[in-house]
C-alpha cells in the first residue's frame, strides 16, 4: 500500500512568502511621490506645464525658472493635475496611510 506523504513547506519559504507581504505593505505607504521637473513659466490650459531635464530642479544656475511638480499626469511631454507642494503630493497618495506619519 502507498502511504500519501503529506509535503512540508520549508521554513525559509515561508519566511521568505512574508518577506514579500511586509516589502509590499511598506511600498504602498512610501513617502516619495512621483516628482518630475517642470518649467513653471510655460504652463499652457490645454496641457499643464512642459516637462524638463531634472538637471533644471537639481542644479544652482539654470536659466529655466523650473521646479518640482508632485503627482502629475504626464503626456507627451506634459505634466497636469499634480501639485508644487511635496507635502500635499504625499498627504493625497498612497494605500490608506495618509497621517501614519511613515515617512
């Protein structure tokens, strides 16, 4: 007669099945929103404001008038509906941790 083996998951499986809820949990509530580089002089109703190198919010000196623009939609080179403010961008984004004060 065949006896059924009943098969045993490994401790390390399962440390590492958890690993990948807890590395999930703590992305979802990340203080970083998306951020990209705009020209804040060439905002346009139809479209928002133009999108830049990074360089242009990084670095002393430029002659765009660029800044940060949190949580914007952005198409074709355009970015829309997002905020200058970095605080507001995380307040409004993320999985239900607005006020956990994670970040």
């Amino acid at each position: 007669m065949a006896q059924k083996q009943r098969r045993r998951l490994r401790s390390s499986t399962v440390v590492l099945g958890g690993m990948g809820v807890v590395a999930a949990t703590l992305t979802s509530c990340s203080s970083e929103p998306d951020q990209r580089c705009v020209d804040m002089d060439s905002y346009e109703y139809a479209n928002g404001y133009r999108v830049v190198a990074d360089s242009n919010c990084s670095s002393y000196g430029t002659t765009t008038n660029a800044g940060w623009y949190y949580d914007a939609e952005v198409d074709d080179g355009w970015a829309d509906d997002g905020t200058f403010s970095r605080e507001e961008a995380v307040d409004r984004n993320g999985f239900g941790c607005s006020g956990s004060g994670g970040g």
